[in-house]
C-alpha cells in the first residue's frame, strides 16, 4: 500500500463511522451543530495521530500480556492533554462536548488502531494512517452535524464554539438568504424541524445518512452484477454459435 | 438519606435519562451485540455487573488517592486503568473456575474496555455526586450505575427483540440492516422522550 | 509561567507509577496462575482479526467471533466490519492449512 | 519472574511518564483556565449592568475569598442597605459588584444552576442597587440550542426594569420551550426572594 493510498482510505473505502460503525457514540451525541462535530473531529485527529505514534515507536518494547493497559494508558494521556488545552482556549467547546472528551478514551476507533495497525507498522506509515483515519472521522462528523444543523435551524452557523478568525458569531448560509429575496420577513427557525437537534433525532439522521450511502452501493453492486449476467448471456450466445458451426462442419464434411 | 433518594435515582437513571437513548453512551455495542436476544441480555448482565463494581471503585480511589493528594486532574486515566485491569482479572477469574458462568458472563467482558457507558458513569459521578455529596455520595453513586444498568439492559434486550423481527421482514435493499435499525432506536428514543417530566 | 515544583510533579508521577507496576505485576502473575488450557488456533485466529473489539459482528468481541470461527458457528467472515480481504485470506489459509487437535479442518467462507 | 518484573516495570516507566507529561501540562493550562474563567465572569457582569469596557470592577462572593481574585483597598461605603453574607443563599451564588474607581456598589447579582429535562441551565440574576431587575442572562446550557437561542431573544428581555419583588414580578406563560424557561424562571423567583431576604436585614 502507498502513503497516499494509506492516507486517502479513511475517507470513503475505510470510513470509521460510515463504513466500520466504529465511534458512534460522539456521532450521534454531539453532532447537533456543524461545529461541535468539527471541534470533536479535531480533538479525535491529535489524540489518534499521536497515539499512533507512541505506540508504533514502542511496539516492541510493550510485552503482550500487559498490550491493552498499556495503550490505554498512552490513549488516555493524550486524551486527558487534549482536554485541559480544549478548557484553556476554547471553553465553550470544553462544555458543549462535555463528558465525551474524557470519553475518546474509549472510542473503539482509536484502540482498534492501536491494535491493528499501529503495533503492527513502522511509526512514519502508523502516523499517516492515524492523521487520515482522524481526518475521515472528521468528515463523517461533519457531514452529520451539517445535516443535522440546517434540518434543525435552516442554517449553518459558525463561531460560537469555535472562536476563530471571527469575533461574532457569523451565518455562513441560511434559507432565510433565499427566501427573503422573495418575502421580506420570513424566520426559517420558526419552521423548521426541532427534533433533528434532540436524541430520536440523532438516530433517525444518522439512519438517513447511512441508508442513503448503503442505498448506492446497493444499486451499483446490482448495476455489476447485470453486467455480469449480460457478459454470460453474451458468451453463451458465442458459444452457441460456436457449437452450431462445428455442427454444420461436421454435417458437411458427412 | 432516605430510600426514596435511591429509588427516585434508580428511576431516574434507568427511564428517564436513560443511557442510549437520552445521553448516548454504549452505542457501539447496543448496535453490535444486539442481533440476538440472547446475546443482548448476556451484554446486558456484563455492563451491569462491572458498572456497580467500578462505582465502588473509582469511588474509593477518587476520594481516598486523588482527592487527598490534589490530584484530581488525571481522573480519567486512573479511572480507566482500573476498570480495564478489573476486567481483565474478573474474566480470568471465570474461566479459570465456572465455564458456564464464563459462557453466559465472562465472553462479554473485553467489550466493556471499549463500551463508554461504564466511564461515562464514572465521570458523570465525579461532576453530579461527588462534588454535591462528598462521603455519603458513594451510595447514590452506586445506585445511579444500577439504574445506568438497568436501563442499558433494558433498552438493548427491548432492541434486539425488534431486530430479531426485522430480520424476517422485508426491507428495502438500502434501509437493510443498520440504518432501519437506527430509525427504530430513534422511535424508541421518541418514545422515551414521553417519560421526561415525570420526576 | 511554568512553576513546576518537584513535590507537585511526584505526586501524579507516583501515583500513576505504582498503579502501572501493581497492576501490571497483578495482571502478570493472574495470567500465570489462571492460565486455562483452549484450542490454539483460537489464539491465532483472534490474532489475525483486525482486534476493534467493536461488536459489530454481533458476537461479543473478536474473542468470541475467534472462538465462533474455530468451533465452526460462524458462516461469513465478513461479519467483521473493519476486517478486509486480506485479513480474511490469512484466516482461511490458516484454518485450512491446521487441523484442530481431533484432526478435523474448519472451512469457513468469506 | 524476570519477565513479570519486565512487564511491570514497563507499565510503571509508562504511566510514570504520562504522569509526568500530564502534570506539566496542567501547570501550564491551569492559570490559562482561572484567567479565562475570571474574565468570563468580569464579561457577565459587564453585560448585565452595561458597564463600558473602560471601568474597571470589582466582585465579592459569598464562596471563595475575594482577597485571592481581586484585592479591594479602601472602605466600602457605610450606607449600603445589604450586608455581604457568610454563607450563600440556599442554591445560589450572591456576588456584590463595586465599581474599583470609588468602591461604590453598583449592584448583586445571582448565580443558580437548575437541572432539568434536557439538561442544565446556569443563570444569572442582576440586580440594580435602586432593587429593580438589571439582566437576566443564560451563562451556562447544555438544553437545546434553538431553544435557549429563542428564549435569550425574545424572553429574557421583559425581565429587565421590573422591580424585584415576589408579588409584582411577571412571567410570560406561553412559551415553547417549557422546561427551559422554567428553569429560567426558578432561579428568578430564587434570586429575588434571596434578595429580598438580604436587604430586609
């Protein structure tokens, strides 16, 4: 496998959360906003890479009856690093994610690295897989609070929890922008759907996003196999033609 | 304290913030181990049984080791390395002596390392009752991971039996599996959603 | 800004410090006295899984999805979600290539 | 044995180290935290009483020694209708802020964090020196987002001017959000009986 191949498999083929169902619980239970999924994101993106790194530089120093206490040991001083430094400088994202910063600990997507990768390869290859596995989680976060926030609010807003390069909240984009090229006070909050930001609605999103991905790749693994049925009707039918050629060859040569 | 603070407790952490489908912890097995009834309700005596010993646990190293010392910033990492050693030594223990323990207990074990809602409950004693409570709190601590328990049991049991039937019923080719199993939690959630207020 | 002061760093050093080495003497020598005898190619086959423990197959851990593949339960290997191709070949040609300790061979497919 | 001693040695070498690294970097966040925290709170005060961002203030709560935040020099100005408490009221944080210049009270404000259905709810009661009602403000939520959004909006508001008394205070009672302006309105009627209780002694 290249580096980039390594990097890159994160994303769609080896999708943590839309492919392996690993780390479920911080999909459903903070992406009620675009941004708490991206903080989350970043926060998992440190503590894989780094982790990846420990244990690859120490796979072979770590005896195999003590293999589990000791990555969580390394998986959770990074976790704890990460959230003293997310308290000191982005204290509203401390708060929204709240106890599920302690709680990357056991993301089952960060010891399974651990496991079945990093313990296994050199620490350069285990650093790129942890950055591309963190940044494809990331993606999937994103793509659900994103979801979830505009079917909830009918917006996208960023610089509440993250307080970077804005000093005021902003609305990157809103229905309102839309619909009030057409009707001067219109309120999409006032419509839209609530429940998308409480808990049925995390589950119900994630099955509409989920269904939606298995949905494709059903239709193209359908689309494969009557292509597939198509070549074998066609070889038949060579073959057919092949056996009744034979067959009047024969009859001629009798 | 009186026994209504540990029923009400109870009550409240089983129904109404229930553990999956109100704070969403245990996700991870309450969609893998829940494709048979049977399996659920081993998951389900599993959390139990390693939540109210972890209560006890990290009750007594919070406020015996890192609170004396000031220490309390490295809760998480303490917490955790004592939960999964404990595991590890109780699911030993099975084997070794009671195979059909084992078999029906101990197989679900190593999971529980991986399962957030035995940390989050730990966590979540920390903020919500050590601090309020300080030595009689590890009562209510314990009786609040009962119900965390009860709940998660509750719920999964409840869900793989809806899962058993859905395998029998015909689904579209894109909803098959997790996803109509995730509108089903959500329904559910929906349902419990109902019970907020109560209390 | 920085004031470490040596007390202070001793504390969480000790206290993190002796819970490693006692748990890890513990654990060390739990291991030695409950040691049970089980199949070998248990072992070897939940080595080659991917080791999430995520329960995604529906069987408790890659512990119980090893033991089901050994003792000839499991039908699909690709139950387990993270696993990949590569990592199912390896178990098939294990288990083809070792008889269990009554000489019967396991087949399972993909 | 000499693998056993191994093993654990090279647990005790890990968890030593991480001790280590997360000490240094709890010494290194800690004051960043308190620094933030304390500016927050200056921030809360500063919008509840709109005060401009030149005047400097300064806070006495009932929990924590002022002396260790913010050091007060001088006299506190002997006619003064509250007395600052030994302990807090039930449930509630009582601060009293002067203004540093002249050490002049400018008002109380209240602290009380509610749980409810959905969450918590942190809330902050100001209360102007003359006893009408400065601010109330949401410092705190982990309840819905587009909930708090629309009660910050259009709820809170109607609070500010209205005396603080029990029988004259008003609610508005058709809201959406229920549980979160419920919780709202407790620590409300908390504060202003707190505060009344306070300056009739």
């Amino acid at each position: 496998m290249s580096k980039k191949e390594n990097f890159l498999k994160g994303f769609f083929k080896e999708n943590p959360i839309f492919v392996f169902l690993l780390g479920m619980c911080p999909a459903l239970a903070v992406t009620a906003v675009f941004e708490t999924a991206l903080g989350m994101g970043l926060l998992v993106i440190f503590v894989l890479t780094m982790s990846n790194i420990v244990v690859s530089m120490l796979r072979n120093v770590i005896p195999n009856d003590v293999r589990t206490p000791a990555y969580i040991v390394i998986i959770a001083t990074f976790v704890t690093i990460v959230g003293m430094v997310s308290k000191a400088f982005t204290y509203d994202l401390y708060l929204a994610l709240g106890v599920f910063i302690p709680l990357i600990v056991v993301n089952c997507l960060i010891l399974g690295r651990a496991e079945s990768f990093a313990s296994k390869n050199k620490v350069l290859d285990s650093a790129i897989d942890g950055f591309g596995m963190g940044l494809g989680f990331t993606f999937a976060l994103v793509v659900i609070g994103v979801f979830r926030e505009f079917l909830s609010t009918g917006g996208i807003i960023w610089g509440e929890f993250l307080p970077f390069f804005v000093d005021q909240p902003v609305t990157l984009f809103s229905l309102d922008m839309i619909i009030n090229l057409f009707n001067s006070d219109f309120v999409i909050a006032d419509y839209a759907l609530n429940m998308f930001s409480l808990a049925p609605g995390a589950f119900i999103a994630l099955g509409i996003i989920l269904a939606l991905i298995q949905g494709k790749s059903a239709r193209r693994i359908k689309k494969e196999i009557e292509i597939q049925k198509q070549r074998i009707v066609e070889l038949k039918k060579v073959a057919l033609a092949k056996k009744a050629a034979a067959a009047k060859l024969v009859k001629e040569a009798a | 304290m009186t026994w209504t603070v540990f029923a009400v407790a109870i009550f409240n952490a089983m129904l109404i913030n229930n553990v999956i489908l109100k704070q969403f912890l245990g996700i991870c097995p309450f969609l893998g181990v829940s494709k048979k009834s049977s399996s659920a309700v081993g998951m389900g005596a599993a959390v139990t049984f390693v939540m109210v010993i972890a209560s006890f646990v990290t009750y007594a190293i919070y406020s015996y080791v890192l609170v004396p010392y000031g220490i309390e910033y490295i809760s998480t990492i303490a917490f955790i390395l004592v939960i999964a050693s404990l595991v590890q030594l109780v699911e030993m223990i099975l084997k070794k002596f009671s195979k059909p323990l084992y078999k029906s207990l101990g197989i679900y074990l190593p999971l529980i390392t991986t399962n957030c809602a035995i940390l989050g409950v730990a966590e979540g004693n920390i903020s919500n009752i050590y601090t309020n409570y300080g030595s009689s709190g590890m009562w209510l601590a314990v009786f609040t991971a009962l119900g965390t328990a009860l709940g998660f049991t509750l719920i999964i049991f409840a869900f793989s039996s809806v899962r058993e039937k859905l395998e029998s019923s015909n689904v579209p080719d894109a909803w098959k599996g997790v996803p109509i199993s995730l509108v089903v939690a959500g329904i559910m959630s929906i349902a419990f959603l109902g019970l907020q207020g109560i209390l | 800004m920085l004031t470490i002061t040596l007390e202070a760093l001793i504390v969480p050093l000790f206290v993190l410090g002796g819970m490693g080495l006692l748990l890890g003497l513990g654990l060390a020598y739990a291991a030695d006295v409950l040691k049970v005898e089980i199949d070998a190619r248990i072992e070897k086959v939940i080595e080659l899984l991917p080791g999430f423990n995520c329960g995604a197959c529906g069987y408790p851990g890659c512990a119980g999805f090893g033991e089901g593949i050994v003792e000839g339960e499991v039908e699909q290997l690709s139950l387990c979600k993270p696993g990949k191709d590569s990592d199912y070949n390896a178990i098939m040609e294990y288990l083809k290539s070792t008889p269990g300790p009554d000489g019967k061979i396991v087949e399972v497919k993909k | 044995m000499l693998s056993k001693l191994k093993t654990a040695l090279v647990l005790l070498l890990i968890g030593a180290v991480s001790g280590g690294l997360i000490y240094i970097v709890n010494d290194i966040t800690a004051p960043i935290i308190f620094e933030n925290e304390l500016q927050r709170k200056i921030g809360f005060y500063s919008e509840i009483f709109e005060i401009p961002e030149d005047q400097e203030i300064i806070y006495k709560d009932c929990t924590t020694d002022p002396n260790d935040l913010v050091p007060i020099d001088g006299q506190l100005e002997e006619d003064v209708t509250f007395e600052v408490r030994d302990s807090c009221p039930e449930g509630l944080t009582e601060t009293f802020i002067y203004d540093k210049a002249d050490n002049s009270l400018i008002g109380v404000v209240y602290f009380g964090n509610e749980k409810n259905s959905y969450g918590e709810v942190g809330v902050l009661v100001g209360i102007n020196i003359d006893g009408t009602i400065a601010n109330v403000v949401i410092s705190s939520s982990t309840n819905t987002v587009n909930f708090v959004k629309k009660i910050e909006k259009e709820f809170l508001s109607p609070f500010m001017g209205q005396l603080a008394d029990p029988q004259l205070i008003e609610f508005d009672s058709a809201t959406g959000a229920t549980y979160t302006y419920g919780s709202v309105t407790d620590i409300v009627n908390d504060a202003i009986a707190a505060y009344n209780e306070g300056s009739d002694e």
